[in-house]
C-alpha cells in the first residue's frame, strides 16, 4: 500500500537513508506556514510601501542622477533591512512553535532523519526570503523604470521644437539615464544582501535549537548582526586584542556585504569579489547549520 | 518477536541547578505483543508518555533500552512501521484534512494516486469524508483526534502508539474512537494505548500494565485481573419471588452464600448513548 522511502541491505534488514524529498516536503510546508502568518505579511508590505514611497520623496532631490541615487539608496536599504528582520522573525519561532503545538512529535514519530526535519525548516525559511526578496526587488525594478520612464518623458517634451544642438543634448541625457537607472549591477547588491539574509537566517535557526523563547532567539541574532556589521570598527580599535580575535572567529563580518554604496556610487564592484562574499556567506551558514545540527540531534523534545 | 520490548528503561529529568532530577521512569521492564492491545494505565505523572517518548527516541533514556519489532529505538528505521497520536494534539490549522494526510503521507514517502487512494481510505475509516476540504481550524476536538488517528495510519503500520487518545473528547468521539481501535484490532495492527480513562482500557485492551510513580506496579491480561475468581454472578430475567427464594436456598444448601441480589445496571455512558440514538435529529455535533 505504501512506497516508504527504504532500501534493503545485503542481510534483507530496512534502512532509511537521507530523503531530499522529506526535506522538501517540510521546507514547503514551513512556507505556506510562514505566508499565513500577519507578521511577515506586515513586514513585507512595510517593505514593499517604503520601496513604492521612494518615488515620491526621490521628487525632492534636485537632478536627474540625484533623483536616481536616492531611489537607489532607499530601496537598497530597505531591502537589506526588511530581509535581515524577515530572517530573524520568520526563522526565530519555526522550530519552537513546532515544539509548542507538539506537530514536531507527528513528525518525528515518522520514519524522518532530525537532519532533514531542521533542513527542511531552515530552507522553508530561505524560500521565504527568497520569495519576499524577489517581491522587494520586482517592486524596486518598477520603481525605476516607472522613474526612467518619466524623466525621459520630461526630457523628451523640454526639448521638444529646440535646435538641433539642444536635442542631441537631449538624446544623450536620455542615453545616460538608460544606463544608469536600471542598472544590472544593482543585482550584485541585492544578491549579496539575500546571502547576508540567508547568514542571519542560519544563526539564528542555531539559537532557536537550544532557547525556546522567542524574545532570546529574536535578540540575540540581532545583537550578532550588529556586532558583525561594527566588526571593521572594532578591529581599527582593539586589533589583536585576544577577546577580540574571538569575537572574530565566532561573528560573522557582515560589513563584507554592504555592497550597496559602492555600486551607487558608481563604483564598479567586480563579480570576483561578489563570488568571494557569497561563497564566504554560503560557508558559514553551512558551518552554522552543521552546528545546529549537532544540537538539534541531542535535544530532548 | 515482540512489537515493543523495554530493558532497564530509565529516565531522570533534570530540574534544574541545585534542584536534582527527578526520576520519571524507574528500570521499566515491558513486552507489548504483536497484534495486541496493551493498556498502559497510571494517574497524571507515571510515566505513560515518557514510556512513549522513549520509545520513539523523542528523548535520551539515562539507563536501559527499548526495541521495535527488535530494532534498537534510537534508530530511525525504528519508526518505519510506527504511527503516533500525541496526547492532545495539534496539526497545521492552516491545512484541511485531506492536506493533512497528504503531508504525513508524502513524509513517508508517498505520492500520486497511491497516496490519494490513501487518503480517501483514511477519510472514510475515520467519519472525515464530508470535512476533508475544510481547514483543520474548523474541526471540533473530536475530529482532531481522528484525523490524528489517521496520520497515525497513513503509513499502513504494524504498530500504533496512542496517547491518551480520548483526552478531552465528549462520549460519542470517545465511543467513535474505541470502535476504531477494535477495527485496527481486527486488521492484525498493534495497538499501545496510554490512558487513565479505566474504563475505556477496560473495553479495548488485551492486556494492562500500571504505572506508579515510573514504576510498572500490575501487568496483566484485562480478564484474569478484573475477574473475581471466587464469586460467580448469574442474570436471570423475569424470576419469580417465590423462585429466587429457592435459587437462595439451593445456593445456600450447596455451602456457598448469597453475597447480594441486585438489579443490574446500565453505565451513564450506555445511557447517554442511547439517548441520543434515540433521537431522531440525531447526534449533533459529528461532520
């Protein structure tokens, strides 16, 4: 009647191994969870609002390139901040709400590795920042082709029936505005800024293995993040002080990801350096989720 | 081979800095047959849900160790033939009964039309036919217990695990849910029923164990122990006066002696059941 996911040995005896269906499976399931409920509702819609406002308070800088700038600096810094709380509050509760309503007990009761439960918690949480990261961004991109379109349209009609000289004048602000409205750099940014997410999601999925209070595994992570981000401060301050080599080798440096200002200024950031951000991200989530892991697997539920 | 088997099995919780720990199970000894139903009664703090903790590896023993079908518990391949109801349990509310199943089904590894027939059977084993579209918020604490019961058997297992599965369910769901039982029974399943509702045990079990203070103080088969093997009780229906004064004396002149002479009567539950039976708008609250 069933297809359980087993193989048989040389000695007939059963066996489970690691599933990436079940993971998948519960990684869906935490995401339709975490969609119905009104918190991350609530923080993507502050979100989406704020990056919409940009628009209108862009109206208040003077110039083309300024106007542009500030639409940029403001959905920049929005996304990174909804994503960073979004990553806190939608992965602080997943696993002691589950603990709470005693779903984890059905579950577990399963024939279902630990592992692949945590996993299928955590990537239930990095499909929700994802979705709500590409939701953020396809409202930022709008906002700036809604932002070009109008201004090469204001263009367009003040030099409308001027000389020859004026038009081509025209033509190339237009030219400029095309390449710097929407430009693709600015995926760099908010890739380095889902990675940071995706880190900040991680730890505090560690804190949520051993704390179930959901005011400890929402401030905690927050209080890394920021120690994090003031790591390149700390370090001009305390240099090889021994607590602070510490600090070091447990905190992550999220200054590393605040790519955004360079890229706004028109600094070009090489995919080099991109790759080395991400794949410095990426390594220390798996470390911190192997972490996790190691005390998820001992915990008494 | 035995579904369940427990060696030593202890558990000490710790309360705390300075506060000790505090023994919850003490080298419990037990053997649940295949293809029984075996009561595990004790009051609130015996140690029933430890016993059932452990054995689903939900918590570390301190000492001993327990076996499914003769797999060690802390194995996953343990629980391949395992289905769980957790005392008072709650589901994703945000899911109907029919994605609830669906969910439970694809974490053992189901899928398609298999997984649908599946469902469908559930359903139909369990009354949810008509509520299998509606979102599990909406379910009385009956109807929980019984979509409960039925991801407990999407996996068609060997052996069900049920804690305290009447918990807080009014006597129709708590009749409903016995009747349900004795199916399972009847299909060849391993029951292990933690409860300390007597009565109920009493009706389904094959045999008991009790629990006191983590220690298992009785076991037994539910007949053997409940039968008085010294008294003997005979129903007889419209006995004249004049007769039973001579069954008084027959019994007396065969050297035993009349203990009581009562009218039989029936349980409150009994009562309550055939009350609303008899009505005809039926019994309310069901799907």
């Amino acid at each position: 009647m069933t297809e359980v996911a087993v193989t048989a040995s040389s000695t007939s005896r059963e066996r489970v191994g690691f599933s990436p269906n079940r993971v998948g499976v519960i990684a869906v399931n935490t995401l339709t969870e975490a969609i119905r409920q009104k918190v991350f509702i609530f923080l993507l819609i502050i979100g989406l609002v704020f990056i919409a406002l940009a628009i209108f308070f862009a109206q208040y800088s003077l110039g083309e390139q300024e106007q542009l700038k500030f639409i940029k600096d403001t959905c920049l810094g929005v996304i990174s901040v909804i994503s960073t709380l979004i990553a806190i509050v939608g992965t602080a509760q997943l696993l002691p709400s589950e603990v709470e309503n005693r779903t984890i007990y059905t579950i577990l009761a399963k024939p279902v590795w630990r592992f692949e439960f945590l996993l299928g918690k955590f990537f239930g949480s990095l499909l929700l920042l994802t979705v709500s990261m590409v939701a953020m961004c396809m409202m930022f991109g709008a906002v700036l082709w809604i932002k070009e379109a109008g201004m090469i349209r204001d263009l367009s009609q003040t030099y409308l029936g001027q000389t020859a000289a004026d038009k081509a004048d025209a033509i190339q602000q237009i030219q400029q505005l095309k390449t710097t409205a929407l430009d693709f750099d600015l995926v760099k940014a908010a890739l380095t800024d889902l990675v940071k997410a995706i880190l900040v999601a991680s730890i505090t999925l560690l804190v949520s293995t051993f704390s179930t209070s959901l005011v400890f595994n929402v401030a905690v992570p927050f209080m890394v993040f920021i120690a994090g981000m003031l790591r390149g401060t700390a370090a001009e301050m305390w240099g090889a002080h021994h607590l602070f080599m510490a600090v070091v080798a447990i905190v992550p440096d999220f200054g590393l990801f605040s790519i955004a200002d360079e890229i706004n200024l028109g600094n070009v950031v090489p995919w080099t350096h991109i790759g080395e951000v991400v794949v410095y991200g990426l390594a220390r989530t798996v470390i911190i989720v192997l972490a996790a892991h190691l005390i998820f697997s001992r915990r008494e539920i | 081979m035995d579904a369940i088997r427990t060696e030593q099995l202890t558990k000490k919780y710790d309360l705390g800095w300075r506060k000790g720990r505090l023994l919850a199970l003490d080298k419990l000894n037990l053997r649940v047959h295949e293809g029984e139903v075996y009561g595990l009664l004790g009051p609130n703090g015996s140690g029933k849900s430890t016993t059932l903790k452990l054995v689903l590896d939900l918590i570390t023993p301190t000492e001993g160790s327990a076996w499914i079908f003769d797999v060690p518990c802390n194995e996953v391949v343990s629980r391949l033939h395992v289905g769980f109801l957790p005392e008072n349990p709650y589901f994703y509310r945000y899911l109907t009964g029919a994605e609830t199943l669906g969910f439970y089904g694809k974490l053992c590894g189901m899928g398609g039309a298999a997984l649908k027939k599946r469902i469908d059977e559930l359903l139909d084993l369990v009354g949810l036919v008509k509520a299998r579209d509606r979102r599990l918020s909406g379910y009385s604490k009956g109807m929980l217990q019984r979509i409960g019961l039925a991801q407990a058997l999407v996996h068609d297992p060997k052996l069900l695990l049920l804690d305290e599965p009447t918990a807080g369910v009014d006597p129709i769901g708590s009749k409903d849910i016995r009747d349900l039982i004795l199916r399972l029974k009847g299909m060849g399943k391993t029951v292990l029923l933690s409860s300390h509702l007597l009565a109920q045990v009493q009706d389904v079990c094959d045999r008991i164990g009790v629990l006191n203070l983590g220690q298992l103080i009785l076991e037994g088969d539910v007949q053997t122990l409940i039968s008085d093997q010294r008294r003997l009780s005979i129903t007889v229906q419209d006995l004249p006066e004049a007769a039973q004064a001579r069954v008084e004396e027959a019994v007396r002149a065969a050297g035993g002696s009349v203990v009581s002479i009562e009218h039989p009567q029936t349980t409150l539950e009994s009562l309550f059941l055939d009350a609303l039976r008899k009505d005809s708008r039926g019994a309310g609250h069901h799907d």
